[in-house]
C-alpha cells in the first residue's frame, strides 16, 4: 500500500524502495540505505539526489560524514496538489487539441490495475447509469483500494449502478453498493462488460487485469438493450 501510494505520487520502482528504507532507518548513510533498500549502491547515489530536488530528502553532516533522513511525507501532497495544479492549468489546451480531429470511433487498451483504473476515471466522466454485465468481485480483488475509490467517486457524484452479478456472489457482498440482480453460476466466465453513456468498457481478469474501452454511442445502445434483456429474464433479488 505505501509503495503504490508512493508510484502514485510519481516516484520509479527505486526511488520508492529508497524512499521507505530510509523512512525506516530515520538517518542514514548510502551504506546503511543500500543494505536497507537492495537497491545497487550506484543508483542510490542518483536516487537520493533525485529525492533531494523534489523536496522528500534531506542530507545532513554527522561526525564529519554525509547522511540523509526523511523529510516529513506531509511534503507528498504538495507534491500531488502541484501536478493537479499543472494538470488543470494545461487542461484546456489538452482537451482542445484532442477534439481538433475527433473520431467517430476511438479504442483503447488498460493493462494492469493502474491502467484499468484509467478505464474507470473515463467512466466516471461520462456521468450517466453504469450497467454491468457479468460482475463476479475479480476485477475489486485486483485493483484493491483503486475500487475503493471508485466507489466512493460513483456516492460523490450520485452515479446510479444497475449490475448484473453471478449467483455465488450474493452471499460475498460485493455487489452491495449497486442495485444488483444475479446470472445463473454456470455462465461465469473471467469477463465483466460495464457501459456508461458511449463507453463499453470490457474487463478481463484472468492472471492480470486488462481492460478494452470502446468510445462509441451506438454500440453503447446495443449493449444497453441487452443488458435490460437479461436484466428482465433473471430472477429479481
């Protein structure tokens, strides 16, 4: 959790395991660090300058020799807060340029919980019903506190959610936060579709997690209609 946290806030793989041995060491030598973080000695040098100028390290002269420790990691949502500053500024640009030349179509491919979770931040804009089809708690399992936050995002913004969940997860609870009906278990397969407004969003969570999203209106529709055709032909809750 804290090393996600940390990939989150823009830190590399290294600069995290740094990071958090020095967090744990509270003041420390290179020698100390390398030993604590089994990052090669080389690299903890770069890392630990590359630290200094985004303000998380600090070094200090003890008996006549270099340390370094921690700054406090209150420091970490400053560090967030300037990106979404940065982020909002160029916002209008960005999304000018994106719709010079707007597709009648458009298709991209997530892989991995972070790019899933990319998946589900296109859908929270379109702030329209979501519908799920073939909803078994898998993809929750992989993306951890990112679902987490989903939810939280679809209460904020008052997002309705009609799903279509497989039978063995009535008892789990995973569902709860949607109004859910149930698909009979012997159809269950590692795939999960969810539409909302001209997304299809088709989820696979086998080993890992991908995810396709599909930007257009019409075959939203299609789905939308077979989505209320099972939804119909289940059995109500």
């Amino acid at each position: 959790m804290k090393e996600e946290a940390l990939l989150a806030a823009g830190l590399t793989f290294n600069e995290a395991k740094v990071y958090l041995a020095l967090l744990k060491l509270g003041s420390a030598n290179v020698n100390e660090i390398t030993k604590k973080s089994g990052v090669h000695r080389v690299n903890v040098y770069d890392i630990l300058d590359r630290l200094t100028e985004k303000g998380l390290v600090s070094s200090i002269i003890a008996n006549k020799k270099k340390a370094y420790q921690v700054v406090n990691p209150e420091v970490l949502k400053e560090i967030i807060k300037q990106k979404e500053y940065l982020i909002e500024k160029a916002l209008p640009e960005l999304k000018l340029d994106y719709n010079i030349n707007p597709k009648k179509e458009q298709v991209y491919y997530f892989h991995g919980p972070d790019g899933v979770s990319t998946a589900y931040s296109m859908m929270m804009t379109q702030k329209e019903t979501i519908y799920g089809i073939g909803g078994s708690g898998r993809t929750r399992e992989f993306l951890k506190h990112r679902h987490d936050k989903f939810i939280r995002e679809l209460k904020k913004n008052r997002c309705k959610v009609k799903a279509l969940y497989y039978e063995f997860t009535r008892k789990t609870g995973v569902a709860k936060d949607y109004e859910t009906r149930y698909l009979p278990d012997k159809y269950q397969s590692p795939m999960m579709i969810d539409v909302c407004g001209s997304l299809v969003i088709i989820l696979l969570s086998t080993d890992e997690v991908s995810a396709i999203v599909i930007d257009n209106r019409a075959l939203a529709d299609s789905y939308r209609k077979y989505f209320e055709l099972l939804w119909n032909t289940v059995a109500k809750p």
